[in-house]
C-alpha cells in the first residue's frame, strides 16, 4: 500500500517573499471595512460610546462610586 503525500496548497504561503501586507490587499480589506460599516445597525455608535465609557471608567471604579455619593450626599443636603 503506497501513501501518497500531498503538498499543502494554500494563499496565505509568502514562498520566500515578504511577508508585508501588499496594498492591494489592505485596499480589499478597507473596501470590506466600509461595506461591513454601512450595514450596521443605528445604535452601534451609541454602543460604541457606552464600551468607550466603560472602558475609561472601569479603572476608576472606587473614585466613580466616592464622586456619585459625595454627589447624593451634597444633593440631598441642598434639599
């Protein structure tokens, strides 16, 4: 029984080139970017807005919860 062995045949081979993004390709990955922004929903900019948020506050979750209680405390004193 003979085993027949099989070169790999795939796109993603550099075969001794540069391994450097050509321009053509980052152009066909902008031209999909672009296709795939323009079928997004309209609230994924407010979702982007609310990540972008989170992210930043995150860190600074202990001085968020002081800032919003001193906030309550001042508020309700003016009351």
């Amino acid at each position: 029984m003979e085993i027949e062995t099989q070169t790999p045949h795939w796109s993603t081979s550099s075969f001794g080139g540069l391994t450097d993004t050509s321009a053509t390709e980052l152009a066909a990955l902008r031209a999909h970017l672009d296709w795939c922004n323009g079928h997004r929903g309209p609230l994924f900019a407010l979702t982007c807005a609310t990540e972008a948020v989170g992210r930043f506050l995150a860190p600074r979750q202990i001085t968020v919860l002081v800032l919003v209680t001193l906030i309550g405390i001042f508020a309700s004193l003016m009351v």
